[in-house]
C-alpha cells in the first residue's frame, strides 16, 4: 500500500510542479527560467572538491572517513529536463551513496538548455572518466535526464562501466511510446507537452530519436548489470519496461505501486527499501 507520505508529496507535487510542464507555453517558459543549482550542504564542504574539465565541471566527493583504498568510484549524473541544476534532494542521496559504500563519488555538472545542448554532455561523460584512473571500474548512476546521461556512458564506455543506476531514466526525448497515454493524467508532476520544448532545445537539431540522444534507440546489447526504478504514476515508465524487454537478464526492473516520477529522492518511506537495494546492487557489481 502506498504510505500517507507518497500520496502527500505526490498532491504537493501536482500543485506546485506540475504547472511547469503542464503545456507546451508552460515548458517555454520553464526552459527560459532553468532552476538553479542548489548550494553543497555545509556538511559536506570538506570531503568536496572541485575540477574544471573543457566541457563542464565535476564536484568529487570523498568517502566519509576516507573510504576504501583503491576501489572503484561512483558518477552520478542528476536530473531536471536538462534545464534545471542539481537540487538539493540529489546531494542528499549523493551524500548517502558516498556512506553507504564508502566510495567516492563523481557529480559532473555538464551544460542546461537552451544555452548548451547534447554534444557538449556527450564529450563530458569521456572527460569524466579520464579523471578516473584506468584500472579502476565506475558504477554510473543517473536520475530522469540524468538517467538518460548514465546510460549514454554505458553505452559509449562499456570497458570502464561496471554497473548501471538508472531512477525514473528520460530514455526517449521523442516519447513516442503509446503507452504514456494511459499514465500521463495520473503523473502529478511531469507531462509530454511540457518537456518538449526541452528536448528540441537539448537536441539542437538532431532528431529526437538519435541514440545519441535517446539511449533507447541506441545499442542495448551487452550492458552492464543494471538497475531500474521507477513508479507506476511516472511517465517515464512505458519507456523503462521498454528497455527492460529489449535487455532481458542485464536489466532489473522495479516498479514503485502509486508512486511518482524519482520516489527514492523523495522525502517518503518508499524511499528508503530502493536506496538500500541501490548500494546492495551497486556492491555487487564491483563484485562480480
């Protein structure tokens, strides 16, 4: 049963989110006025620092207590329709990962439309992990539109990637899949006509089926272990059981009942059950 929480958060959402994306002159205006990025907490301002690289920036993060020796980071690629900054809700989680498995953990902060597009994010996810010594394996992770980066970077860097964390993946910029028509009214936050005119910009003239832009056009034979969440009231979700066909064993695909779009960022129960199967699943990629 969904908690009282979720289905709080998710009326919170519909009144105060859902307006962003609601039509297309609404996902005008939302693209024209990105958020902004939200400042690192102040606890974590020791263990970050900061790297300038020729297509944008990457925060790293240490371990609490310095981790372990040696082993393999984490990059995590947030989310926000390509328009908005990194939220402080994706440096919570960052800052649970980073604990939890006591790894450093990699937050590129690449380009937002409608002033930088898809090819500057696609020379950053190799940028990333030339930072990364060559005979350490990363664990890639990425929510919404940071989904949709993640896997682009286990797509592109099979030999480095050990293992996928895709939350409620934007997978296909065209969204297409009839399948969303079923779940779009029940969406408190995201809808089709509102992220269109962020994904023409992102795309900056390519079609929005290019796997370059939407991974799930593009080679999904071969990928890593990977994990999926995503809620039933997401319409990102036609596209993830998409991929989870398409994949079959590489692909775990778990399904959030009455949940909305990224529930393991969300202040809710639900939430805490997908962040320990994320770190167990993260763990045993390193692993096997």
């Amino acid at each position: 049963m969904t908690s009282w929480q979720a289905r709080a958060v998710s009326l919170y959402l519909r009144a105060t989110r859902k307006r962003r994306y609601r039509t297309v002159e609404a996902g005008e205006r939302s693209l024209a006025n990105g958020l902004a990025p939200a400042a690192q907490p102040d606890r974590l301002r020791d263990r970050m620092t900061e790297q300038r690289m020729p297509s944008g920036r990457l925060h790293r993060l240490a371990a609490a207590g310095g981790g372990q020796p040696g082993s393999g980071p984490l990059v995590y690629w947030h989310g926000g329709a390509f328009i908005s900054g990194i939220a402080k809700q994706h440096w919570g989680l960052i800052d649970h990962l980073a604990t939890a498995t006591g790894r450093e953990v990699l937050v590129p902060e690449y380009g937002l439309a409608p002033d930088h597009h898809v090819d500057e994010a696609l020379a950053l996810l190799g940028e990333v992990l030339d930072a990364v010594p060559t005979d350490l394996p990363v664990h890639v992770l990425g929510d919404s539109a940071g989904g949709n980066l993640a896997l682009l970077q286990g797509q592109r860097h099979r030999e480095r990637v050990v293992g996928l964390t895709l939350l409620a993946p934007w997978l296909d910029l065209s969204m297409s899949n009839p399948g969303i028509d079923a779940i779009e009214p029940h969406d408190p936050w995201l809808s089709r006509a509102g992220v269109r005119p962020a994904a023409r910009s992102w795309a900056q003239g390519r079609d929005l089926t290019d796997p370059a832009v939407s991974p799930l056009f593009g080679d999904l034979e071969q990928l890593p272990p990977t994990l999926v969440l995503v809620g039933d009231r997401d319409v990102c979700l036609p596209d993830c059981q998409v991929l989870d066909e398409r994949t079959g064993a590489s692909v775990r695909l778990r399904i959030g009942q009455g949940l909305p779009h990224v529930f393991p960022l969300l202040p809710i129960p639900e939430a805490g059950p997908a962040r320990s199967e994320i770190v167990r699943h993260i763990e045993e990629t390193f692993v096997s």
